[in-house]
C-alpha cells in the first residue's frame, strides 16, 4: 500500500471545547437509552447522531480484583502509568472527558469484551489481561472471576454515563461456540439496565476472522440466532455487526442480517475508495448503517494532519448525504504497532501531554488536527448529494487486464451493484468492481486474473476459476476474459 500526498493549507491546531462551556458541545449525562425509529437514532424522543471513536481497553487485575484500564499502548512507555483500581479508573475517566471534549458523544470500545479466547475444551472462555504493572496473562472467567469481570466493565459504562458518552460494545460470539453465548448472556444480564450502553457489537470483521464461504442462508441464521439472545437478556439496548465493507456481500451480507443496525468498516487503500464504498452503501443497504470504522493514518511528515482532517470532513459529509446515521473513527491515539498505517490513526499523537480538567490526571498525548472536525459537526447542517467518484468502478486506475461479463437476475433483468472480486493465481491479491445499470461489469487489475467471486446483496454467490489460455486481447490491448451472463438467484430469508 501507498498513500498519496494532496498539498493543502495548513490548519490550525483544534480547539477543544472549554471544560465550563460543555454544555455548549452536547449536554453530558443523557439518561434514556438510544432507540431507532424511521431508520434514525433516536434518545429520548429526539435525534441522536453518533459521533463515536473507537477506544481500547485491557482489563488489569490484581490478586484480589480485576478493572478496567487505558490500552497499555497508549501510553508512551508501553505500560501501565497507574497500577491499582482507583488511579486507573480516574484516568479512564479522563481519557473520557478528552473524548467529549473533542467533540464525540460515543465510543466503541473493543479487548475489553472482544479478546475472549478458548483453551483446549474449556467451557469458559479467559480474556488476555495486565497483572500489576503490565504482565501479560489471561483472566479465567469462572468462579469468582465472573462476577470481578462484569463489575470491571460496569464500571467502564458508569464512566462513560458521568461523562455523557454512549457505548457501542465490541462482544465475542462465533457462530456454533456456546461458551461465548454464555459469558454473553452474564454480560447482558448485567448491563441490561445501562442506559449508555447503545449498542452490542456481534462480530468484528468476519471477512477476515470467520471460516471461508459460510453459505449466506446459515449466516441469516446464525445472527438471527444472536439476534434473540440478546433482546432475550437486553431488550432495550440496540445490536450491530461490523463489517468490513462491500466484499463482505459474499457471506455475510448486510441486507441478510438480523440486527439493528450495520456498522461498516471503510479504509483508504486506494483513492476514494472510501467514498466510492459510502455510495455502495446508500444505494444496496436497506438496514440502517453506520460506518464503525475509518480513518487516514497521519504523521504531519508523509502525510500531512490537514489531510487528515480533510478526509474526515469529506467522509462525514458523504456518510450523512449517503443515508448513514452515525460514524465513528478509528481510533482514539496513535500505537506502536510497527506498521504506519495502523499507527498513525488517531485523534491524538503520542507526544507531550494534556491537562483536562481539574482532578483528573494529564493525559498522555496531544489532539491533532482532525478532531477540529468531530468538535464542529452537525450532521442536521449538511447539505449535498451522494457523490459517485468518477474512478467509482475501476479506484485502483488499473488497465494490466480485465474481467468483463453481465449480472442477471432469473428473470433476466440486470443486476445493478453487483459485486465481482478477481484474485491472482494464489490467492495473495485480489480487486474488485461493481456491476453498472444494464449488468455488466469491467474487473481491471495488474495481473491477468485466475479465480473470481460474484454475488450481489439478498442474492447467491458464484464463482469459478480463469482458464489460462481463454484470455484475448482487446481493442485497447488489455487482456480480457469474458465471464459471459451470470445468473444470480434471489434469495427468499425467513425472518
């Protein structure tokens, strides 16, 4: 991956709304759970736009009691800067209040429920947790165990209601694991009752974590399965998947899924591939949807902060003139994870630090320009149309070869919004396009293809594989090799 640089004007530094004028960014303390009605979002009986970032916490224990505590990695050291229940939780709070202050009303939070992992044939699960200063161990969620756990993570949603901050809440499940529906179940039984907690997360990009080709028909049951254990425990609090974007349609389909709400996870490997998604998604998805993840990574050297802030500005706007009814950004301070593109996407940068109010620790860590757009948002101000951007069908500006072919319904009417994802002979690379209005399709990459997917939202899947010598030389040149008219089936989903 490359990242291209667009000289812009340099922006000032972000102004953070003053502690004694909060109010003005948002009145803290909302007490009624967030609702959806006509497709929006709703807190008591008025619209509620959420403005979230993504925040990791680990749980840190002890001998005799387990919290929860700030990502270790988000302290410039790598380590626990406080080391007992009371100091860390003052300074999750912080960390919090920062979050406000910068002008979001919400927080996804992953690791503190999401990490859960299986031993052996265990019947519970552990969690990867810190001992004392920083151990890496695991946390048994058995015994004593669970009920030190669930207060941890209740203490993190009383945080998050005393500082005015919804909580979308990153939750293990995979389909056919009981044990997870269990811990599940204690964890609703206990938060049922928290307003702040707006939303439950079921599973973080299955395109990546889940086994390959799930039929679309078990994927429908499988949520719809979570779908009623969790209004069962939690009946007023709202549910979503995360996905990872359009190339999720082979599986896990948007449209085939049993939740409130679908969160999307859009990132700028090429250009406007950001953009081009939104528009895929106002015009395919019929469930509500938010983006639950975007970002562009900046370090003010290879790329600048003032794009940053200008993809988050254009990306707001889009989402909103697209249909979508929240956005959160990945994530809250830059890591060291090694790689820039994971490390460098934060609202805040690792150096120097900032005072946030009185009584509360300094945060490590300074804001970057970019939540200048967060702190001046209002989504009831944007004005525009859904723009589809001119590279829409081809972002990755390839011409080294092609697939081309029409999608079909079984009535022979064109398919539009198609998917058609190409890979490389082993499997390490891959492209993909859209169907047009009339079904057909042009699949350009930088290698001759040999294995192809095609499906299209509440429609089958197919595939197939390239014969070598099939491919001909177009007009232009190009190698091209021609799918011919794929008929797709109609999937009728009990719901």
């Amino acid at each position: 991956m490359s990242w291209l640089r667009f000289p812009r004007p340099v922006v000032a530094l972000v102004k953070l709304c003053p502690a004694l004028l909060l109010a003005s960014c948002g009145k803290p303390g909302t007490n009624g759970f967030v609702t959806l009605k006509g497709g929006t979002f709703n807190v008591d009986g008025k619209p509620f736009f959420p403005v979230a970032v993504n925040y990791i916490a680990h749980l840190q224990f002890n001998d005799s009691t387990c919290w929860p505590a700030p990502f270790r990695n988000y302290e410039r050291n790598d380590r626990f800067r406080y080391t007992n229940k009371d100091s860390a939780l003052l300074l999750l709070k912080a960390e919090f209040t920062l979050i406000r202050k910068m002008g979001f009303n919400s927080v996804r939070v992953t690791n503190l429920a999401s990490d859960m992992k299986l031993k052996g044939d265990s019947l519970f699960p552990y969690l990867p947790a810190q001992y004392g200063a920083g151990k890496d161990s695991l946390y048994p969620l058995t015994g004593r165990h669970v009920g030190q756990y669930l207060e941890a993570v209740d203490e993190l949603a009383e945080i998050a209601e005393e500082t005015g901050l919804k909580v979308v809440l990153l939750v293990k499940l995979f389909p056919g694991v009981s044990a997870y529906e269990r811990q599940a179940a204690k964890l609703l039984d206990r938060l049922k009752d928290r307003p702040a907690i707006m939303a439950y997360d079921f599973f973080n990009e299955p395109l990546y974590f889940d086994i390959h080709d799930r039929p679309k028909r078990e994927v429908h049951q499988v949520v719809q399965h979570w779908q009623q254990l969790f209004k069962q425990h939690a009946p007023h609090q709202l549910t979503t998947i995360g996905l990872v974007g359009v190339p999720e349609v082979f599986a896990w389909d948007p449209n085939v899924l049993d939740v409130d709400f679908i969160s999307f996870h859009p990132y700028e490997y090429e250009p406007n591939q950001v953009l081009s998604e939104l528009y895929w998604y106002g015009e395919q998805v019929d469930k509500p949807w938010i983006i639950g993840e975007t970002s562009l990574p900046a370090d003010n050297d290879s790329v600048p902060y003032a794009d940053q802030l200008a993809f988050a500005r254009k990306t707001l706007a889009q989402t909103v003139a697209c249909g979508g009814v929240g956005y959160s950004w990945w994530q809250y301070k830059d890591v060291k994870w090694g790689r820039f593109h994971s490390d460098y996407m934060g609202v805040l940068k690792q150096e120097g630090t900032t005072d946030v109010a009185p009584g509360l620790p300094d945060v490590d860590g300074t804001v970057k320009p970019v939540a200048q757009a967060f702190s001046e948002f209002k989504p009831e101000a944007v004005a525009g149309t859904c723009e589809k951007p001119a590279n829409y069908y081809n972002f990755s500006s390839l011409h080294g070869a092609k697939l081309t072919g029409k999608l079909l319904d079984q009535d022979r009417k064109p398919i539009e919004g198609g998917v058609i994802l190409g890979w490389n002979e082993h499997w390490t690379r891959s492209y993909y396009t859209k169907s047009k209005a009339d079904g057909s399709f042009e699949l350009f990459g930088d290698f001759r293809f040999h294995h192809w997917m095609v499906s299209a939202t509440r429609y089958s899947m197919e595939r197939g594989d390239c014969m070598p010598g099939a491919f001909y030389s177009g007009a232009d040149s190009v190698p091209v090799y021609y799918l011919g008219e794929l008929t797709l089936e109609h999937m009728h989903l009990k719901e």
